[in-house]
C-alpha cells in the first residue's frame, strides 16, 4: 500500500509540475491553442537613448486621428458622442523605435481598453471621440 500511494502522489506532483511548467513556457495567452491572436502584441518599451514626443492619436481602420491637449475646442459634450468604433488594444507611449508604424487599436496615450466613439452627427472618416482624463476628447483624421 505504502508503494501505491507514494506512487500517486509523484504521479500527481508530477502532473502538477508539468501544468506549472506549461504555464511558464506557454506564458498567458488569450489566444487558443493554434490559434493566433488577431491584435499583434505591443511593441516593448524604449530602450537606449530613442525618445518619442508622440502626438496624441489613435489609428482606426488605418486612419490616423489627432487631437490636441492645448485646445478647448478639441473638448465635446457628452451628447455629442454616439456609437463605439473600436477599443484601443495597444498603448505606445513608451515606445522608443523611430521605425514604428502605428496600427489599427494602437493610440499614443489612451489606456488599453478605452473605447473610441463616432461622433454625433458626423461619419467616422471625419472624426472621432475618446473620453480621456475627464473629458471627451475630438480626434480628426490626419492627412499623409
């Protein structure tokens, strides 16, 4: 009997240390087991001596829209934001490589999971609205 359970209880830590070790090299990943991920992950921050001034923006369908923080015009009234576009799924304002090229989800300084809204009266490919540090900020579309 002794033989049995030592047996089992390495069977079980053995089990366990293969779920922990799994985990470790796996790593957490929303995405499922072969799958990939659809949003590609966030670049890592700066390193060395690169520094980016981002102007604040957020890219949507390949459209990039800035807004500015010196502006009161670029502040809207609750009532004019309408339905939500898309979520930010990358913030990049500790990226340091010039190279970068923002993609759709990525926004300068909006947190991850900030939902960026069509504004009232007004197609998406004119301008946007993200509510940021207690107002609702008017993104427009910036020409290349």
């Amino acid at each position: 009997m002794a033989t049995t359970t030592s047996a089992r209880g390495a069977r079980t830590a053995l089990a366990l240390l293969t779920t922990v070790a799994s985990v470790l090299v796996g790593g957490c990943s929303s995405a499922r087991a072969g799958e990939e991920s659809s949003t590609p992950p966030c670049p890592p921050p700066a390193r060395g001596d690169a520094l980016i001034d981002w102007v604040p923006f957020v890219v949507v369908d390949g459209q990039m829209y800035a807004t500015s923080y010196d502006s009161l015009e670029e502040v809207l009234e609750e009532d004019q934001v309408s339905d939500v576009i898309t979520t930010v799924t990358c913030r990049i304002a500790d990226v340091g490589d010039p190279d970068f090229e923002p993609r759709d989800g990525d926004a300068a300084y909006l947190a991850v999971g900030t939902q960026v809204h069509q504004v009232r009266g007004r197609a998406p490919a004119e301008a946007l609205t993200a509510y940021e540090e207690g107002a609702w900020r008017l993104f427009e579309p910036v020409d290349d």
